[in-house]
C-alpha cells in the first residue's frame, strides 16, 4: 500500500493552482495525508540589477505582498476540499521553484501536486516553467495538473 503522509501544494492563485488543490486535496482525503498550501512570492529584485534603484522600498513592497498572499491563502482550501485539521498555510518571499523544492526537503513531503501553467507569455519564455523546475528538482513524486485535460476529480 503506498502510503503518503504529507502533500505540498504550491499555490499562485490561478484557477491551475486551484485545480492542483483540488487534486491535493483530493489525495490526502483517499490517503489521510496532511496538506501543505505554500505560495512563494516572487522576489526579482536579485534578478534585476535595475531593482536597486526601488531598493529603499522593497521590503515594504515585499511585505505588501506577503500579507496580500497570507489573506488570500487563509481563503483555501473552499469549504469542504480538506480537513482543516489536517492543513498548514506558509508564504515565503523568494524564487518559487527553488523554495518549493526547499520546502519539500525541510517538511519531508511525499508528493507535491502543482498546477501545470502558472506563468505564460513572455515569463514563460524567460523564466520557464516552476512545475518543470520542480520536477527535475524535487525529493519526491510530483503531479503536475493541467485543467481541461483528463479530469479525475470533479467539481
């Protein structure tokens, strides 16, 4: 039987990473895992060397945003999804794919179920991909879910 005691769930707030919960959710309830909700904010600033002109102010930016994801991740999972008994809601500010492989190792997470398109665009052509990132990285089995494809679970 296989078992897995704890389930990560990187969340962006799009309706991928609501569908990822979805299945997250899903999964611990077949297999009494405890879920683990964590959106990363996207810090660039170490990426941008134009950032250090916004320098003075980008704690505070930060923060902002931190408290923004904190108040939006307290809204989830929607009633019903999982046991809030068996929840822990982090935000953390850094580079997502590599604080969600972090995060798995620290927690020791038996799977991370991520929405398959988070960025798109030009970020995707530039950054690519956080689930891609994820699944080449991470310490344990990843499911990656792409709405409108095969769905296993319903609405």
């Amino acid at each position: 039987m296989i078992e897995i005691p704890s389930i990560l769930v990187p969340i962006d707030f799009s309706p991928y990473g609501e569908q990822a919960l979805r299945y997250g959710c899903a999964l611990a309830e077949k297999f009494g895992s405890h879920v683990h909700l964590l959106h990363v904010v996207d810090d660039y600033y170490p990426f941008i060397p134009e950032a250090a002109v916004f320098s003075e102010n980008r704690d505070d930016y930060l923060a902002g945003f931190r408290t923004g994801a904190e108040r939006e991740l307290a809204k989830l999972p929607q009633a019903g999804w999982c046991p809030t008994d068996r929840l822990t809601r982090s935000v953390v500010v850094g580079t997502p794919f590599l604080d969600i492989v972090r995060y798995a190792k620290e927690k020791d997470i038996g799977l991370i179920v991520i929405g398959s398109h988070g960025r798109s665009g030009i970020a995707h052509v530039l950054m690519g991909s956080v689930a891609e990132r994820v699944v080449r990285k991470a310490p344990c089995p990843v499911l990656t879910v792409r709405p409108g494809q095969h769905e296993f679970v319903m609405p």
